[in-house]
C-alpha cells in the first residue's frame, strides 16, 4: 500500500487552479517577492544596527533602522493578511469546481458502476475526498512555493555573508533528513492506515442509516452499535498512533535546530576571535537559522498533507476517470419521434460474466401493442426492460425502435421517448408537484394536477397537509408504498412517452384502488406501446400478448386465452395464484 509521490496526479490536481491563474499570480507574486524580502532583510538590519550603528554609538542611525525594521514588520503582516484573505477563496472556488465535476460526471454514469459500489462510498467521494484537498488548495500549493523560496534565500545570504560559517550550519540539514527517514515512512504509513480505516466507518455509517428500518425490525440495535463501536475504536487507535508518530518528528527538527546553534555559537565565537566575523553579524545568524527551521519544518508537515490529498485525489480520479458503459457513439443520431415497434432481437445478456440473466430473447411489440411479463422472480423481466431503457447494453443482439438500434441514438432522445415507473420508486425531497413535475420540467400545474387525476392520486394529494405543496421527505418516507406508487404513475404519465414501462406497478395497491388503476391504465395506455409487469395476474389479463419468462429464456407467448388452453406454464401460475387467493381470502 506504500504510495510514492505521484507528480502526474500532481500536475492533474494543478490544473483545476488554472482557471485561476490571473487572481493566484499576483498573490503569489507579491508574498514571494516582499514576503520573502521583508522577512529576509530584518536579520541583516540587525547586523548592521549593531555593527554600525551601536559600535559607532550613532543614535540617528540607530533610530532609522530600527523604523525601516518596524515598516518590515507592518509590510510582512499586510502581505499575509492579503495571501490568506485571497488564498482561501481562491481555494473555495477550486473545490466548488471539482464538487461540481465529480458530481455532474457521477449523474451519467451508468447503472452498471452504481451495482458495484454502496452508495456509501460514493458520497463520501463527493464530501471527504474533496474537503481533505482543502489545505492543499487553500494554503498547501502556495505556503509551498513560498516556503522553498525563502529556504533558498537563506541559504543564499549565509553562504554569501559568512561562507565557512554558513556551510557549517547548513550541512546539518540532510543530516536531519538522514535521521528521520525512517519515522517519515513510519508516519506514512500511520496516515494511510487512518484513511483507510476512516472510509470504512464512513460507508458502514451510510449503509447502516439507510438499513436502520430493517436493524431496528430485527432488533439488532446492540449487534449494530457493537460493531460500529469496534470499527470505531480500531480507527481512533490508528489516529492515536498516527499523531503520536506526527509529533515525535517536531523534537527532532528541534534538536537539529539546538545543533545548528551550538555549531553557530562554537563556531562563530571562533570566528569573532579570529576577526572574521563581527558580533552583529552572528545576532543576524541566530535570527536567520531561527527562520530556516520554521520551513522546513512546515514543509514536513506539508509532504504529510500531499500525501493525504494524494490519495483522495487518487480517489476523486478514478472516478472522473470512469466512462459511462453504455456510451453513445461517435456521432449518434435523434432518434426521431416514435410511433412505437419495440423489437428485441435475440437479446443475450449477463449482469456477471458467466451468468447470463437473458439468454437469447426475441420479442417483438407493434406499436400501441400491451405486452406483459410474466415469470419468477429473478426471471429477468426487470432486465429485459433495463435494456429497452438502456440502462444496460445487450452481449449479444440488439434492441430496436421503429427500426433503430437504440445504441445509435443518443439517450435523451431514447429516454425522454420511453416512460418508466421502476419497481423501487423512488421519491425525492421536495414537494408532491415537484416529484410528478419531474417527468417533464416544463409541465404547467395544471398539467400536473391532470396526471394526477388521470391516474387517481388526485384523492389521496388532496388529503395531504399542504396539497400539491406538501413536501415529502427524502425517499418519499411519509407517503405509503401505494402512494408513492400513484405518484410515479402520475410522473410517467406527465412525460406523455411512446413506450411505456411498468415495473411490478400495480404490487402494493389494495384491491379498490387497483380498479381504480385498472381504468387510469386503459386511458394511460390508449396509442402507447406498453409493456407491463405484474406479479398479480388479473392485472395483466387483457393484455395484448402475454410472455412467460424463465431464467433468461422465453417459455409461453399468447393471450390469456391462448396460454390458458395450453395449459402450460402460465395456466399453472394463473392456477395457483387463484387458489392462494381464495384459500387466503
Ligand atoms: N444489478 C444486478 N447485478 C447482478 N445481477 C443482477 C442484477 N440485477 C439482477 N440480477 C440478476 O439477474 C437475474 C434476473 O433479474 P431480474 O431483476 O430481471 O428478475 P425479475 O424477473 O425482474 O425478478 P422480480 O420478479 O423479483 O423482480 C437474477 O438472477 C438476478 O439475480
Ligand atoms: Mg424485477
């Protein structure tokens, strides 16, 4: 797991501070340039004001380089005020562009990527990964630069001031590298087994409060919180070992430090004795070493910094990096409005390589035509609907619409032409309108209310506290399954669609408001290719043809009357469903 420095992720991460390049230049233009001259000169006035000014015992020149040194003083604070007031919203603005990308590239990726993931991990792409570039962005690239710049000045001015002196002093640098070398892997390491640890709470963290229905109807509250508390604690312990680590490394930047003076003190009175050097000059030394260890100890802090932003980049990454599987071609075409003619043509198709889910399905619906699924569960009727959508593309086969191969069409104008309600429906927080507005964005209200109607959840909207204007929460908590159901209806039928899908729509509406459907279904599906899938038979009746599934294979096609008389599959299913019924009522 031991991650060197990648400077390609680097150069990447780079490139998102060019847009700002013209607002960071003159930042860092001036911090460098009277920053670093500012906080560099002091040490030398001070040399000068004891060699000249107080050997000559001359207080007019005293007095002005103590107030050159006071304007130095009040000239560092301004720059600072000004690279940390334009830095940080530079900084902001940097992770807003990449929350933005992350979040608009991960909207059209396709269902294949999200099977992979828990939701858990994803989120926590799009907030931790991109929060832990903060420093980085706010203040790591630039106190970078700086703080090599002003190392370099200092190495320069002692070389150049004393030459024997400042070798000596300087020499003790890689010694303290050579030293630490093995605790910076050591905290290496620490670190990245807390980042580790870390994204394992935070997915577990997701997954347990989106189950917490479940946890709390199985009574495994205890088992929850003991295992969250274990995770729990294994990560504060790796933090504790972590920052341990971390610490002990600031001592030993000390102690290189003490020995860079002793060396000044020996060394230097050495020198003084020997008229090589003047007193003011080893005070300006002292001051200068002062400010050597203060970058450098930054600059470790900061290589700890690279490496955590490293690794979430890394993550932030993979993901851009992703393509959508089901990608449009080079030059995909509108598919033109639709009358309706669905043909799938001996469709193969596996979710996991090795196990098909359709294994070679050939299927065809003329335009205005209703056809319905039936079959077990994990049959894969979800599955051929998913591929008429494109949610997936076939192995083997293709899909066609009025005679296009749907992979030559661009999705808008495949999706927007084929209406959708899944099998988990899913509400998003915000008002009822807004969730059926959602089929089409530019429905009037009055449009909406109709869909409504249409599909009778008009009654049950009423009723509600506010209305249309009710909000709902998050996943639709507060609404029933069979509300929530009427809602998707309601939505797929705003969206007006050529082909319409229904997933297990009708499975968790009680017996009086499934008439109700029934009679919203003949005007919903009037002139609109349909396909349906029911688990409750008598829903799917009058279908125009009526298509028995069974692992992946086409068993029974037919009409309720024609599959009956053949007595095979369907009629066996019919069967039992009608003595469950009357044996349950
Ligand atoms: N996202 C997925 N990743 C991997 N395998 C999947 C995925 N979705 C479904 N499958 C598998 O594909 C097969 C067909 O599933 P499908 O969802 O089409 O069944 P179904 O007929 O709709 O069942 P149900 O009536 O329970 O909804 C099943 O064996 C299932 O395990
Ligand atoms: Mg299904």
């Amino acid at each position: 797991m031991e991650k060197s420095f990648d400077w390609g992720q680097l150069k990447r991460m780079g490139a998102y501070l060019k847009p700002y390049r013209r607002q960071l230049l003159p930042i860092i233009l001036v911090t460098m340039i009277l920053g670093t001259l500012s906080k560099l000169a002091i040490p030398y006035l001070i040399s000068l004001a004891i060699d000249i000014a107080i050997f000559n015992k001359d207080g007019n020149l005293l007095v002005i380089y103590a107030s050159t040194m006071l304007g130095l003083y009040i000239l560092q604070w301004l720059v600072n005020n000004y690279r940390i007031r334009y830095i940080n919203v530079i900084g902001q603005k940097v992770l807003y562009d990449l929350r933005y990308a992350l979040f608009s590239h991960i909207q059209n990726l396709s269902f294949r990527f999200f099977d992979k993931r828990p939701a858990g991990s994803v989120l926590v792409r799009i907030t931790n990964d991109v929060n832990s570039l903060q420093d980085l962005f706010t203040n790591g690239v630039v106190n970078l630069m700086i703080d090599c710049v002003q190392l370099l000045g200092i190495v320069i001015i002692l070389l150049s001031l004393n030459f024997k002196l400042g070798l000596a002093i300087i020499v003790t640098v890689p010694l303290m590298f050579i030293v630490s070398g093995s605790l910076r892997k050591r905290i290496r390491w620490a670190w990245q087994d807390v980042r580790m640890k870390q994204s394992r709470i935070n997915s577990h963290l997701a997954e347990s409060i989106q189950g917490i229905r479940v946890t709390q109807a199985f009574t495994q509250e205890k088992e929850n919180i003991k295992y969250f508390d274990d995770m729990n604690s294994v990560n504060k312990k790796s933090w504790d070992k972590a920052s341990a680590l971390n610490q002990s490394f600031g001592p030993i930047i000390e102690l290189t430090a003490a020995i860079g003076t002793c060396i000044l003190f020996w060394y230097g009175a050495h020198l003084i004795e020997s008229q090589e050097l003047k007193i003011g000059m080893l005070v300006a030394f002292a001051n200068y070493i002062g400010n050597f260890w203060e970058p450098i100890n930054r600059l470790g802090q900061m290589y700890n910094q690279m490496l955590v932003a490293m690794a979430s980049s890394e993550r932030i990454f993979e993901f851009l990096d992703e393509k959508p599987t089901v990608g449009e071609k080079e030059k995909p075409e509108t598919l033109p409005l639709i009358e309706g003619n669905v043909r799938f043509d001996n469709i193969v198709f596996e979710y996991e390589k090795g196990r098909p889910a359709l294994k070679g399905i050939s299927l065809e619906a003329k335009a205005g035509e209703s056809i319905a699924l039936v079959g077990h569960t994990g049959s894969g009727k979800s599955t051929i609907i998913n591929l008429l959508c494109r949610f997936y593309d076939p192995v083997e086969g293709r899909v066609l619409i009025d005679g296009h191969d749907i992979r030559d069409v661009t999705l808008q104008s495949l999706r927007s032409q084929v209406g959708i309600v899944l099998q988990d429906t899913f509400i998003f927080s915000g008002s009822v309108r807004d969730n059926i507005r959602f089929g089409r964005l530019d429905a009037t209200d009055e449009e909406i209310e109709a869909a409504a109607k249409a599909v009778h959840a008009h009654d049950f909207i009423s009723q509600l506290p506010f209305g249309y204007d009710t909000q709902v929460e998050e996943r639709g908590n507060m609404l029933s399954m069979g509300q929530r159901q009427l809602l998707s209806f309601a939505r797929a039928l705003l969206a007006n669609p050529r082909v319409l899908i229904l997933d297990e729509a009708t499975a968790s509406i009680d017996t009086e408001t499934e008439l109700k459907i029934q009679e919203a279904l003949k005007t919903l599906l009037i002139g609109r290719t349909s396909f349906m899938i029911a688990h409750r038979l008598s829903t799917i009746r009058n279908a125009d043809k009526i298509v028995v599934l069974d692992h992946g294979n086409i068993m029974e096609e037919g009409t309720h009357e024609e599959l009956m008389k053949q007595g095979g599959i369907y009629f066996g299913l019919v069967e039992a469903q009608y003595k469950f019924l009357s044996e349950a009522g």
